[in-house]
C-alpha cells in the first residue's frame, strides 16, 4: 500500500477497491477522456442484440460452465463451483508455498502461483501509483520509506516548503537520502531548504473524495479510513524514512529461539486522550490484547491477516471459524508493559505485519464505555444496537482516544477533517506539523484544485493530462520550473472480470444494466471461458487508456503488468523449484514469474513501465478459440457493462478509452461495451469500491481496484485471490 506523499494531491476519483494492508482508490492517477454516447445495439425479440454474426455451432462435449435461465431469468451460479473452476490450480500452489522449508523455496512457489493467477486473465494488472508530473512543497522522503503496512500514510515527520522545489533541489536531496542509505552521512532536508532560502510550514492540506466510514481502526479495510486515523494512534514499532524498522510504543524486543515467540517489552507512561488533549488512560499491554479481540469480532474484512497463511497467530482460526475461546489466541498481557505473540509456525515476515492497522492497540476501558463488548456474536449485536455503541462513529471526534502525535479534532464529511498535534504525545519534539487538514475534493473542478495548490492552500498538485491541469502547467511556466515526475510504489490497480455477476443496478434505480435476462447469462457464460477472459484482457490498450490523463510522453510510466510488485523481494540463495530449474541467488521475484509465465505460454511481459499485456493478435486468437469453444451456448456480441463517475473527466475519458480499446480490437460484432452512467460519487463507489461482496459488484469490468501490501512477502498480494485464507480481493471478480 505505499504511496509516496511528498508529492501529491488527489485531484480526481478514480474507482478502485481497498488496497492491502488496505484496499485503496489510486491517488494521484489521472484517469479521463471525452464523454461519447454510448452505443448499444438494441436486443433483438430473441433476446440477443441484433447482428448478422451467426453463432458457432456447440463442439461436442463442452463442459465448460453454462450460466442458467430459470424461468427466462438469469440465475446467479455457485461461488465455489465457479472458483474451484478458475483458481484451483493457483490456489493449490499456495498451499504449498505456506509449507515451504524455507524463504527461497516459498518465493518460488509464490512466483509460479502468480504466474498461474495472470494466466487465468480474471484480472489485469493496470497502474500503479506515481510515475506523473507533480509539483510540490513536501520534501522527498520524509514520511516512512517501506513498501508495506501503514507507515508511509503517518504524516508526523514531513517536511514542508512555503514554496515549490525544484527539480535540481529535490535531485540534490534524494542524493542526500541515498548517501544516508549507505550509510554516508545523514538526511537533513530541513536544514538543506532552510540554506537555499526556504521557510519551512506547520501546516498540512490534502483532500479527500471518501470519508471515512469509522474512527475505529481496527474495523476496516479501507484506506480512506485508516489514512485519518493512524496519525492519532500509534503502533509498536513504525518504519524510519530510511526504510529502518524503530521502536515506537515498544522499546525493545525479543524472538525465542524456535521463532515462534516474540516478546515486546512497552514503552511506560504513555496516554490516551481524548480529542481536547484531556488524559484518559494508561496504554498498557492489554489494550493490544483487547485491540486483537476486537478487531477479530468485528470482522471488516482483515482479521484472516492474523491467521494461517499469514501471521499465524496461535488460535486465531479456531476462534473465527470453530467457536474457539479467545483465552486460547496467542496473544497475552504478560503484565502491564509486556506483551507476547506466539505463532503456530516460523513466519519470516511477522515483524513487517506488525506496522498495520490491525495490529494496533486500542483504549479497552474506552470501548467499554462506550459500548463496547468483547466475542463475535456479542459484538455483531451490540453493534447493531446505534443507543449504546458509540465507539468510534464517524460523525463524532470524540467517539475515540488517541495516543498519536495528532488528534482528531473536526470531522465533517463533506467538507473538512482536521488534526491538531497532541502537545502531550512523549516524543512531540520530533512532530514537524502542527496540524493536518483534509478539504473535500471530489475532483469535479481541477483548476480550482491547481489554483489552491498555487495559493498555497495544497502542498502539490498532480499535472494530469486529461484535468488540463498538464498543459495549463506548462502554459504559466510552472511545469519548467517545478515539475519532476512522482515515484512509482508498491501498489497495484487492476482491473476485474465478474465471472459470477449477481447485482445489475443499485436500489435508487441508479447505475442500471440495459441487458436482457439472457444476455446477463451470456455475458457470465463467456467471461467463465479462459480464452474469452484472455482475449479480452489482451484486448486491452492500457498505454491508450493511460495516455489519456498522463500524456504521451508518461503513458507507460506507471503501467504495472503483474500484480506484486515485481522488486518486491529476491532470492538470498540458489534455489531449485520441483522441475530441477534454478534460479541464482539474487534473483528478483518478477524474474521469476516471467519464466513461470513462459512456461504457461501466457503472453505477458511483466515488467513495469511497458503495456505488457495489450497485443491485439493475441487477442484475436483467444476470441476465435472462445467462439469455438463456446459454440452456441452463447449469442454474440457479449455485452460488457463498466461504470463510470460521468462528473469527473478522467473517469469518463478512461472509460471511453476502454470501450474503443476492447470494441476496436475485438469487434462489436463480438464484444459491445456498456457505459454505465453514474452521477454521483457515492453510486459509483457503491457499485464497486463499497460493494459489501462479489454479489453486489455492480460492474462486469472494474479496472480501478487497488491493493497495497501488508507486509514483506508476496502472499500479503496472493493471499488476497486465495479463497482458503479468504480472498479478500475476489469480490472483484464478484465472488463471495
């Protein structure tokens, strides 16, 4: 989930669905293109669209899946028969990787898994953060350096200019950055600015589209919430800007020998206040076990985190899953300032979890007072019961207690959210911002966004191409004088095929599907064959798509093409996988999937910063091979229905570029794209990225969902299509 901050303001919304550790909607990417009608042929009376294409005669012995008509209506088809169908293989290969001997060997596994998912082609990786033109005051690397956990979201530490900085300044301070990382010399970007004539500023405006839906960090799974709230709380240990894990909450610790123990001994005297700064509490041992307990009731969506195939904490499984006692979870209070994991198995990677929101503490003698109680029946009463659970809402500041170096202040969910440094924190001296203010920014107006940003109201801005922002930049000579372009991140978006669709328009009669009962079937029956899910996705001109909000000249800067990021993490030593290849020491993970992919014959270059997947005789193949497969179970075209924020000029573009991108290659006579109009924010969130699951997906393409990593280990991205550990990402192939 990393994203770099010293450069960017969210300018425009884009659909994506949470991001690992948290799912997220992608930042400073600049999605558009001009609003066209949409063009959908009329269903005929037999319920296919008019075309003078004859179908394909049915081969012999098809047994691929066949959605149903029941009584003319199209019927939603088994989640599990359907996942078994797609994903059995990869999620196989995962099971194996969670048994591995070693890290090397796990690695392995793990590469040739991903390369099994890509080649499913249920979903595409698409973008990632960064790789834009930006102009801002935030100095480089100044935040948390990592590529996982929630880290690179706390903000305590930033360096901020009154004025812009220039391309030769930020190249002077990543110099020094780079120099600290070696060990040659220290970091200083205060003093760098302060030398070059800069004043240095307190104060700190971002945006926001999406409110956060509760103050209760330890139940969600989006970023829009946790972004808020991890400036108030904090965590035991948290990342340096060199990339350097440091004590935070914890002063020290310990690992037993086995590698199943680890043993944090607490920082004394630190409190919890409530949002005016009065003292409350103590935070104490117990308030991570309460936070454990917590978080596992609740159930948002991240708690399998905790479990087999991640953290591997003792009991947690049999607590979510059997009806286990909580007494038995290897999490304890050893004493007031001691505090102790124990976990089933060695997990290399358990000390990169730790700087997640669901391992945070929690105030529990608050969270009683305010309603709160503890066990996963209990608890989903009580929270039904809006009397007497206050804990945490989201229209009220005072529903929580933070021990952070901020406060939470105001919270109004269309217009402003405000932190203000909490004077009492025990290490304020190192809090550069005296407050943090998010302004509600739906990006509806984008020079009244790079006018706040001149003016100094944000501290940056992206320069997209589709905003106009880009060539208004260049116009008044800001883009010569400032404009660098953003880092790329961990973060992945992509884009999801709904291989068992089952919502076709929201209750308010928004967002609603033009198909027929039996094209809603044919599109589900297609997009269940292999080589149509590859044509498609091959189909795909992402580079186009792109271009369309960063320009030309960035159109691949930020294209992603596998789903971890493909430096993610290499091999520490010669590692030979179960066909006798092997792979040296050194060897990068994308590396890795690269081969796995050619050996599946999946067409896919997986490198960043090239459109590795568009290649349209690929796509031609595919679809030929599809028709011929699929025969006539069903009527061509295939009607593909995407939603689009029609507001927001990136969103409109970027789907426009779609539909000519799928339709140009494929052929209407094969493929038709509907766009789905939505005229609010809040529809088209509900469409996808608040979809509760792969039911609700109101979508059968979404190409904005987004996941960042939890933690050090490519399963922290694969985990999240494996339905065993939960799948938390599969709801964007409209499963479970």
């Amino acid at each position: 989930m990393k994203k770099i901050l010293a450069m960017l303001l969210v300018v425009c919304l884009i659909a994506s669905l949470f991001v690992g550790c948290k799912p997220t909607t992608p930042t400073d990417t600049d999605p558009t293109i001009e609003t066209q009608p949409v063009d959908t042929p009329a269903p005929s009376e037999d319920g296919g669209d008019d075309t003078d294409t004859e179908p394909s005669e049915e081969p012999e012995g098809y047994d691929g899946y066949v959605s149903e008509l029941v009584d003319g209506a199209y019927v939603r088809g088994d989640d599990e028969e359907i996942y078994d169908s797609i994903y059995g293989e990869f999620s196989a290969l995962m099971e194996e990787a969670r048994n591995a001997e070693s890290n090397d060997d796990r690695f392995v596994l793990e590469a040739k898994a991903e390369a099994v998912l890509l080649d499913t082609a249920t979903m595409i990786p698409n973008t990632t953060q960064g790789g834009a033109y930006t102009i801002s005051r935030v100095a480089p690397r100044t935040v948390p350096y990592v590529q996982w956990g929630n880290d690179d979201d706390r903000w305590h530490g930033m360096i901020i200019s009154d004025e812009f900085i220039t391309p030769d300044e930020r190249a002077d301070l990543l110099d020094q950055w780079s120099k600290a990382l070696a060990g040659e010399g220290t970091y200083d970007p205060a003093a760098y600015l302060t030398e070059k004539g800069h004043t240095l500023l307190k104060d700190y405006t971002y945006s926001f589209s999406t409110p956060p839906v509760t103050l209760d960090w330890l139940n969600t799974a989006s970023q829009s919430d946790t972004e808020i709230t991890v400036q108030t709380v904090e965590g035991l240990v948290e990342y340096d800007n060199l990339g350097n894990l440091q004590p935070k909450l914890a002063e020290s610790w310990e690992v037993s020998d086995d590698g199943l123990t680890y043993t944090f001994h607490l920082r004394k005297g630190v409190k919890w206040y409530t949002a005016e700064g009065t003292e409350y509490a103590e935070v104490t041992a117990n308030d991570f076990v309460a936070a454990m307990h917590h978080m596992l009731d609740a159930g948002a969506g991240l708690e399998y985190l905790c479990g087999g195939g991640n953290a591997e904490i003792v009991g947690v499984d049999d607590y979510l899953n059997n009806g286990g006692s909580f007494d038995n979870v290897g999490v304890k209070a050893i004493d007031d300032y001691t505090l102790q994991y124990t976990t089933a198995k060695k997990v290399p990677f358990f000390m990169t979890m730790l700087t997640y929101s669901i391992f945070l503490p929690m105030c529990e003698s608050f969270f009683e007072a305010n309603g709160g109680v503890f066990g996963i029946e209990e608890f989903g009463e009580r929270v039904l019961d809006t009397d007497t659970y206050k804990f945490g809402s989201n229209t009220d500041v005072s529903s929580q207690v933070y021990c952070g170096p901020f406060l939470l202040q105001k919270l109004q969910p269309d217009s402003e959210i405000l932190c203000v440094k909490n004077p009492n924190y025990y290490d304020a001296d190192s809090v550069t911002l005296d407050s943090i203010k998010w302004v509600y920014d739906n990006g509806e107006n984008p020079d009244a966004t790079y006018n706040d940003a001149l003016n100094g109201v944000y501290a940056g801005v992206t320069l997209g191409k589709a905003s106009g922002l880009l060539d208004k930049a260049k116009a008044d000579g800001n883009f010569d004088k400032y404009a660098y372009i953003s880092d790329t991140t961990s973060t992945t978006y992509f884009g999801g095929l709904n291989v068992n669709r089952g919502t076709f328009g929201l209750e308010s009669g928004a967002c609603t599907s033009t198909k027929t009962e039996e094209q809603k079937a044919d599109t589900v029956t297609a997009l269940n064959n292999k080589n149509f899910r590859k044509a498609m996705q091959h189909a795909f001109d992402k580079k186009t798509q792109n271009a369309v909000s960063r320009g030309e000249e960035l159109a691949e800067t930020n294209l992603r093409n596998m789903y971890t990021h493909p430096e993610f993490v290499k091999l520490e030593n010669d590692t030979t996988d179960a066909d006798g290849h092997t792979f040296p020491a050194g060897t990068l993970y994308g590396e890795m999937v690269q081969y796995y992919c050619d050996q599946l014959g999946c067409k896919v270059n997986v490198k960043d910063g090239v459109d590795g997947w568009f290649n349209p005789d690929a796509a031609k193949e595919y679809l030929a091979a599809a028709k011929e497969e699929l025969g006539d179970t069903v009527a061509w075209p295939i009607a593909i229905d995407v939603v689009y924020y029609s507001a927001n000029d990136t969103q409109t573009a970027q789907a426009n570029a779609y539909k000519a991108s799928i339709e140009g290659t494929l052929g209407t006579d094969n493929v038709v794209v509907n766009l789905i109009e939505a005229t609010t924010p809040e529809d088209f969130y509900a469409c996808g990225y608040r979809a509760a699951n792969g039911e609700a997906g109101n979508f059968d393409m979404f190409y904005g969902s987004g996941w960042g990593p939890d933690y050090g280990d490519p399963c922290t991205y694969l985990n999240t299509f494996d339905y065993a550990v939960d799948g938390y990402m599969l709801k964007v192939e409209g499963l479970f």
